[in-house]
C-alpha cells in the first residue's frame, strides 16, 4: 500500500513540474499547454441514524468520523487532454485507502471544418437537467444531493465519437466499451448512443438513442429554453418497451416471512411491451441580485410503488430480527445483506422533487438544496456556506440533514446528519 501511494505521488509530481515548468505559452498558438491543478482535502463527521435495519451501527458498521484527501491534475495539449485523480481515504472503521483515476484521456481532432473524431475516456454531459439526468446515456451518472461534484468523482466513458456540424445542427455519434480485468484484458457489452441537436425558434432541442448489448433500446429528447434574462426551462425524457431492471423478489409476495435462496432478484419486466420511462421537467430563474431559484421534478416508471416499498421494508426487518435473536438464524444473513442493495441514498422509488437556493457574493456563497421523496414525504436538507480566501483558495461547511418517519425511504437510510468541512488549492 505504502509502495503504491508512493508511486502516485511520483506520477503526480513529475506532472506537476512539467505543469509549471511549462508555461501557458511555451507551444505558441499552435501549441499551448493548458492545465488545472486542484488539491482538496475534506473532513466528515456523521451522527448515525436509528433506523431499525441497523440498531445501535451492529450489523452494518458505518463510520463516524472520515476524510479524504485528492489530487486532480487537467492537462490539455494540443489535440490531446489528460486527467488524473488520486485520492487518500481515511475513516475510523478502515485504514488508509489509496487509490488514482483516470478521469480522462482523449485524442480530439477535426476532420475537416464540419467533423471532429474523439477517441479515448472522455467525461460527456448530455442532458439539460442539474440533479437528475434521464437523457444522460453515456455521462456520468449524478448525485442529486451533490450536482455540481464538489470532490471531482466525475470519471469519463471510453468511447469513439464523431461530430458533425452544420448549421444550428449537430449530429454526433459514440461507440463505448470497458475493458475489464479479470485474469484477462477483455472488453465488456458493446454500447452506441446518437444525439441529434438542433436549435429551433430560441429553443435548444436534442434527440436521444441509446443501445447496450443484452439491453433495451431508448429514445428519447431534451430541451433547454431560455426566456428573458432570468427564467430558463428545461426537460428530458426516455422511454423504453420493458425493463432490465433487477427487483427484490419479494416485493410482490404478500408473505414477507420467507427465504429465497440464492437468486434474490429478478428482471421481472424483462419482456414485457409496458412502456417504461423517466421524465424531467425543470426551471430555474435568477433574481438582478444574483440569486438564482431551481425546482425540478423527477418522475422513474420503473422505480418502486409505495406497496412495492412497504413489502420491501417488512421483508428485510423480518430477515433482521432473525439475525438478532439468539442463536441467529444463520440462513437470514444472505437475505438481509443482499436485499440491503434495495436501499438507495440516490432513491429507488418514483416520484422525486428538487429544489436549489443559491446566492453568489464576491467572497462567499450560501447555497441549500432540498431532495425529497413526493410520496412518503422524506427527504434531505443540505445547506452549504461557501467561502473564497483568494482566486486559488476556496473551503466550504457543508451539512445534511435526513429526515422523515422511520419507515420511509430516507428515514430508513443509515445517516442521521452529517457535516464537511472541505478546503480545495486550485491553479
């Protein structure tokens, strides 16, 4: 482990001299080196929740206290860009965990004055919405209680692209792969997305398909209207005929007193001609004051009913206690563990609701977002203060708040409150 963080400091501080021992101009106009170098170091205390499916932090042991601690260098040269993350995690449960991302690593070239090719790992944004991205297809996947990715966990796909321009038209086409790693470098399902982009009357329009091998076909569109100089609207939409979602197998028994073995989920809707989709719908206006107002609302066709949730949540407390008792039920432990992955900060549900409050100054901001269950009316609070020491230096207090009844989603959720103190050096 030492061996391994010594190795990404090396790779790091080699990048680093170069960054600056190369300056912005030294390629000339042909040629310029452009870079970003972030530090950030955050620190988190959680005061742990009373959920019953985890009575007094015995069976799913979180932590109370951890920090991290990361590195992102950004380096673009001409056609080809270049960034790298390492982080250093520390908790009071675990030792020091070390680990580097490619975040990206791209050669971008045009062919031509209308077609430009990009082939490597590449962060991609597709949809117009800020906490939830239905038309996000091939970009990374967002943290409604953490849009604007503070920690820089964004990482890109490997693709191969080409974009076509003409007019108030795009048209731009990706392939994407993994390669995986297990006892041999091979890649993983094929995947190929299609965006159309047109602007018609004021209003930035984009038609979506998406493909991934042994998965359903997806269309769908975004939009994105600007009116005035302080309202600004936005939706997206996706649609597929069935669902390769996996679900618990009990959330349809009425028996929730019961084993399953070992195949626990089931992609129940897998041929099914039921029309699944997600729909956004989103505004945002900004006050003369700067203060900028954002509410959206987040529908998921394949997410859980509330009778769905209710069988769940009597299924896995059932699991539970038998565990609890003594002598534990030895056969309930795989039931309980595996129907945990059910749970979701994210949420697993289907009617959810944004709301964004964020007020710029010249040193410091103040910003509070609101994620909310529709149904069952939990939720979390997530106030932020902001702070720039100077153009390179900035921290933030930043705070979450869960709550709802104790069988509700985010009521059932591990955390309790938590707060982040985080300072990041930028240049």
């Amino acid at each position: 482990m030492k061996a391994k963080s010594f190795l990404i400091s090396v790779v790091f501080g080699q990048f680093l001299f170069l960054s600056l021992a190369w300056s912005q101009g030294t390629f000339k106009d042909h040629g310029k080196l452009r870079y970003r170098f972030s530090a950030i170091h955050e620190t988190q205390y959680q005061q742990l929740n009373s959920t019953p499916l985890n009575v007094d932090n015995e069976l799913v042991p979180q932590p109370r206290y951890n920090s991290l601690s990361s590195a992102d260098l950004f380096l673009n040269w001409r056609a080809f860009t270049l960034d790298i993350k390492a982080n250093a995690l520390f908790s009071e449960l675990e030792d020091a965990n070390y680990e580097y991302t490619l975040r990206e690593l791209y050669f971008g070239h045009p062919l031509g004055d209308h077609v430009q090719v990009t082939v490597g790992r590449k962060i991609l944004k597709w949809g117009t919405g800020f906490a939830f991205n239905p038309t996000g297809v091939v970009e990374p996947a967002k943290d409604a209680g953490d849009p604007s990715d503070r920690l820089n966990r964004f990482q890109g796909r490997p693709i191969v692209a080409l974009d076509t321009y003409w007019g108030n038209h795009s048209l731009t086409l990706v392939y994407a792969n993994e390669l995986k790693s297990e006892g041999r470098i091979r890649l993983a399902s094929d995947e190929l997305a299609v965006k159309f982009y047109s602007f018609i009357k004021d209003v930035d329009v984009s038609l979506i398909g998406h493909w991934k091998e042994k998965e359903k076909v997806k269309f769908g569109f975004n939009t994105a209207y600007v009116y005035g100089d302080h309202l600004a609207l936005h939706s997206e939409f996706i649609a597929q005929v069935g669902s390769n979602e996996l679900y618990h197998r009990a959330l349809d028994r009425a028996d929730h007193e019961i084993f399953l073995g070992d195949s626990l989920f089931t992609v129940k809707y897998q041929s099914s001609k039921r029309l699944f989709y997600e729909l956004l719908l989103g505004m945002q206006y900004t006050f003369d004051s700067g203060l900028n107002l954002m509410a959206e609302y987040f529908y998921d066709r394949a997410g859980l009913t509330s009778d769905n949730w209710s069988q769940w949540r009597r299924f896995t407390l059932f699991h539970q206690k038998q565990i609890r008792e003594l002598p534990p039920n030895e056969a309930s432990f795989p039931e309980f563990y595996n129907a945990l992955n059910t749970l979701s900060p994210d949420g697993a549900m289907r009617h959810y609701g944004f709301f964004r409050a964020y007020l710029p100054k010249r040193k410091f901001g103040l910003e509070l977002i609101l994620l909310g269950n529709l149904v069952d009316r939990s939720g979390i609070l997530i106030p932020t203060f902001s702070y720039s020491f100077n153009s390179h230096l900035n921290g933030w207090l930043r705070s979450s708040y869960f709550e709802g009844q104790e069988n509700s989603e985010f009521g059932m959720l591990f955390t309790k409150t938590s707060l982040e103190l985080g300072v990041k050096l930028s240049f």
